[in-house]
C-alpha cells in the first residue's frame, strides 16, 4: 500500500477531535495563556492521534527567525568536511536548529546561486566550509552572521576558523625529538599548497629550537598520495647506505603509508631505525598502515563543533568577532614512532 | 570590521528606493501583474543594490509547499552516505529545491525527535537513507511522500532503492570466469550481513551458470578490513603448494586491498597466478592497492540522483510506487585481474 496522503491534519481537526476552539489548540501545544493541565493533554493527545505538528513556518514568519542555519561547502562531500559537519551537527542538533546544506563543488556561479537561495530562505546564519589549500574570497557583507570554518576568507573583517597547521607540525617534530631521532627528514605536497609550506616551517622552528636543522636533501615535496610517499622513501634510501635519516615527518596519513610501505619493503625497520609521524588521523589509512601510524589530528569535528556555537551566539544577538582563529592539533601515537 | 548587520532589507526599502508602492515592488519581483519593463527593472535594480531578497517564508506558507527535502540519514556523514548525497543534491539542486539534513547516528529517538522536526518544518518529501546491512524499521505513514535509499524498509508498502549485491557479485565473477580462471574464492566480511551473504548467491550463481562450483575451503568470511585480507590470502596460500585458486572475488575493496598485499609479499604474482575483484569503487583502496583493483562500482551518486527524482515526481503529484527497486551495479577494469 503507498505511502502517501494528500491530506494533512489541520489545527481545526485537532480542535474537533479534542472538543475545544482553534485557540485553545494554538495555546496548548505552544506552551502559552492558561490552560487547565487536563485540557492540555487532551489536546496533546488528540494532536499526537492525528499526526499533527505546528507549522514552524507560521511560527518562523511571527519571529523573524527561522531556527536553520545553512552550510555552504566548496569542496563537496569530501572526507574532510565530513568529520566537520558532524561537529557542526553535534552543536545545532541539541538546540533544534537545522541545516540546509549546499555544495557548489568550487563553481563560483553554483556558490553565488545557492547564497542567493539560502538568503531567500532567511536562515539564521551561514557556516562557509572547504577544503582549501589557500585563503578563499569574502562573501561579502550579509545581513546575518558567517563563520568560515576549515577555511579561511581572505578578508579579516570575516570571521575564520581553521586548525593549525604549524603548530601541528612542531608537535610531529618535537615528538620525533623527544624518542631521541637526531636526522630529521619532511616529506609531504606540492610546494604551491600554503599548508605543505606551513607544516615545513612548524617542522623547521621546532627543529632550530632543538639546536637542529632541516638538511635541504631531506625535504621532499610531491603530491599526497601513497605512491609518492614510496617513491620518496625509495630517494631517502639511496641517499647513503644505511638510510642516513632516522626520524620522517610526512604531512599526510597517505604518505607515511607509502614512506612506511616503501621503508619496509627496502628492508628499513619502522620505528626502529626511522620513525613515521603522519598528519590527518585517518582511520583507514592509520590502521591500514604497517605498522599503524603515529599521526597529527587536526580535531576537525572540535573545529565544527566551535564555529556553530560561535554562530549561534551571534545568531543569539552575541558579538561575532573576526581575524582568523587557529585551533591547536593533538598528537596521536601509535607503533610507527614507538618502538616497543 | 565584523560583518555582521542586523537589519535585513525589507519591500518597503525597495519600494522607496524605486519611487514605487510595495504592491508594485512584489508584482515586479514575483513576476506577476502588468508591469511596464522599465518599472520592473527599476525595481530589480535597487532590489539588487539593496541587497533584498524575497521572503521564501511567506511563499511556502501561501503556496503550502516549502521546496525543501528532508535527509535523514542513519549512517552519519559516512563514505558510503556522502556519494549518495552528492546524487540528491544533483537532482534537487536544479530545480532550486534545498535539503535538511539530519543524522540519527543510528539512535531511535533522535530519529524519531528529527523526523518530528522535519515533518514541523514543512518539508515536501523525505529520503531516508543510511548503509545497514539488514533491512530498516519504517517510519510508516506520513502526510509526505518518502524513499528509502541505500537502505530497505521491512515494509514492502514503502519504496525503497538500493544497489544489486548479488547482480553485482555475479558481474566480478563472470569477469573472473571470461579472463580464463577455473577455480575462484570468496573472501568477504561477517555473514551475519545481509550483503556478505547476497555476494556469495551470486558468487555461486555465476559459477553454476558456467559449470563450475564455489569449493567451500574457498569461502573466507571474516571481517571488512584489510588486515583481513592479509589473513585470508595466507589461508589459501596454506592450503596447497603453488595456491590452488586463480581468481579472487572480495567483498570490500579493503579486504581486496590486504589479499594483494598478503599474495605478492607471499611471491604470488598479481594478476597472473592470481586475479583479484573488489567491491565498492572506494578510490584511495583502488588506487592504493599493488597493483589496482578491478572492482564493482555500486554507482551511489547515481542511486542518489534516482531516488531524488523519484521523490520530486511525487511531491509534484506523481505516483511514489512501493516495493523494493534494485539498480544494477557495474564493472570497473584496473590492473588485478588484467595481464598485460
């Protein structure tokens, strides 16, 4: 038997079944005026019966508000806005907001579009999020608040939330140092990505206040791929004989797999004589990876969890504030970097 | 300087900007009434300067539709979900329809506390969607016309739309049987799931259809990890010296992923002695894997889309249809089951 029905319960049918007027349906499943506590559940019980919920539209057009937040990603729905989007969930579920999502897969005429859409809509306020590996252009000055969260708006006066990548990196490097490795190799993306370059100069500040320094042959940039992280061991190894490097920062989980892949089957123990930091903390390559990878995770379910109660806030008639803020990583360890 | 202003333009500063009453600024701006063209554009323009936009609130209330669906996903914004919702956003997002979002993270009551929520904001339609391994509860009759997507209701007066497991099993091993194999293993996950066990019926199909058997030393069911894979490929290299089987059929690509490993660092050549299928089209396991892996694409994108366009056909007045609808699945050729 289908599904559907043409017919939804009105505030009318609830008021016959119940026994009471219109009005007396509206204060009763609004919680406002006087109303005896049977009267109520009478009403709750026969609007319950009936399948009959409030019309938040009516109620969002009374209030100037309309309880929804829309969520602009540029990068679709990649493995990195994901664990964002349920940090952002976690913080707007609990106080009844929801999210309108769009994507405009970087098409900057799709963004303009669904910006255009989300206004129209009235919602609450607007999360901006995506992956990028550069400062993104400003939406503009807008009638309601915007965060920008994983990315950054290139205008200060916008408010940015990203994590950080060079503390990150001094946290790899420093833990490389502390388990006593003493040639330090960084192996991670293209060099036109700002965050390959801010991962090698956290690398290069926390080696120089260890009284250390990053050899130039040690630095190898390529793309972030398990193919590259071999390939990048496979230059390592031919440096000299033994492998002259005993500690490698690589700034993704696909690339220490590759760098530990490539190490291993050279013959090279891992960690014994190099240990592997990656960055991300993604499980299928952490765990995949022989032996599993010591990583930098760059809480990105904390970071949505932050920019939508710094949105709701200023939905809530608090300051927003602006500047780019930066979210501090965590180290995670695991046998790449331990030897047991 | 914050972004933030807290007042949204309104018709009558479009109204007073053009030198126009409001009535007139809405007839230009629905595209309704007799207007002169150069009235119409006056307005627009200092709509546009402006910055105002329509207020969609009060066209859904009028029109008694909002041009929103709502997604209710059991799964979070997991690898498998996040395909299929790429395919939802393509259908509706070109008829300016927006999706809410919202995930139940497998939890009954915020299920059942979104679902209220959704059905109170009015939305046009449902998809239900979520990867289970055995069919879902329904949400039973609602006012709404809702289809269940990459998951199967129990009840058989829903509609629901889910890929072929067996189809798809019987595509990776009739390509197996075409590039010469003559004995082939099953290495799949728990059988407690409804899609290992729909992989083997057509595993076994496939192989009957041609005369041959499914040997059962060479069903290896355990769990959807590479490590996994690892184990299972020593299994049946144990089994006899040089490995009795010729061709792998695995459940997950991840598991396909740890049989290549497990084989070659075993000296067993890949493709040659031993072809390898995989199942999901996941790109980092395929293209990570030495060498990559033919596999079967479940087309979630595509899912998506049809189970969209579905739901707008009924929402615009349509027949839903019920039942449980099966897409075909489809065969992508790499390295691991193709000598060159």
């Amino acid at each position: 038997m289908p599904r559907t029905e043409s017919s939804t319960p009105t505030v009318r049918d609830v008021a016959q079944l119940a026994g009471v007027s219109p009005g007396t349906v509206s204060k009763a499943l609004n919680g406002r005026g006087q109303l005896r506590e049977e009267t109520r559940q009478r009403v709750q019980d026969a609007a319950d019966k009936l399948g009959f919920h409030p019309n938040q539209l009516a109620k969002s057009l009374i209030e100037g508000r309309t309880y929804t937040v829309g969520v602009l990603t540029t990068a679709s729905f990649g493995r990195f806005t994901m664990p964002l989007m349920t940090g952002i969930e976690d913080s707007l579920g609990a106080g009844k907001v929801s999210t309108l999502f769009c994507d405009s897969r970087g098409d900057p005429l799709r963004e303009r579009h669904y910006l255009q859409e989300l206004l129209s809509r009235r919602v609450d306020g607007l999360v901006v999020t995506g992956r990028k590996p550069d400062p993104r252009h400003s939406l503009g000055r807008l009638p309601i608040p915007v965060v920008y969260a994983l990315t950054q708006s290139e205008d200060d006066g916008d408010l940015s939330m990203t994590y950080d990548d060079r503390q990150g990196a001094e946290l790899a490097t420093n833990h490389l140092i502390a388990v006593g490795r003493k040639r330090i190799a960084y192996v991670s993306g293209p060099t036109r990505h700002l965050s390959t370059r801010l991962r090698q100069q956290g690398t290069e500040d926390a080696l120089e206040a260890a009284g250390m320094k990053l050899d130039p042959r040690d630095v190898l940039l390529g793309e972030w791929s398990e193919a590259w992280g071999r390939t990048a061991a496979g230059i390592l190894i031919r440096q000299a004989e033994p492998i002259p490097v005993d500690g490698i920062f690589c700034g993704s989980d696909q690339i220490a797999r590759g760098v530990a892949d490539g190490l291993r089957e050279a013959g090279v123990d891992v960690p014994r004589q190099v240990a592997i930091v990656g960055f991300d903390n993604w499980d299928v390559m952490v765990q995949g990876s022989r032996p599993p990878l010591t990583t930098i995770d760059p809480n990105l379910t904390m970071l949505g969890q932050l920019a939508a109660n710094r949105l709701l806030n200023a939905i809530d008639g608090g300051e927003l504030g602006s500047g780019h803020i930066l979210r501090p990583c965590d180290l995670v360890l695991r046998q790449s970097s331990m030897s047991s």
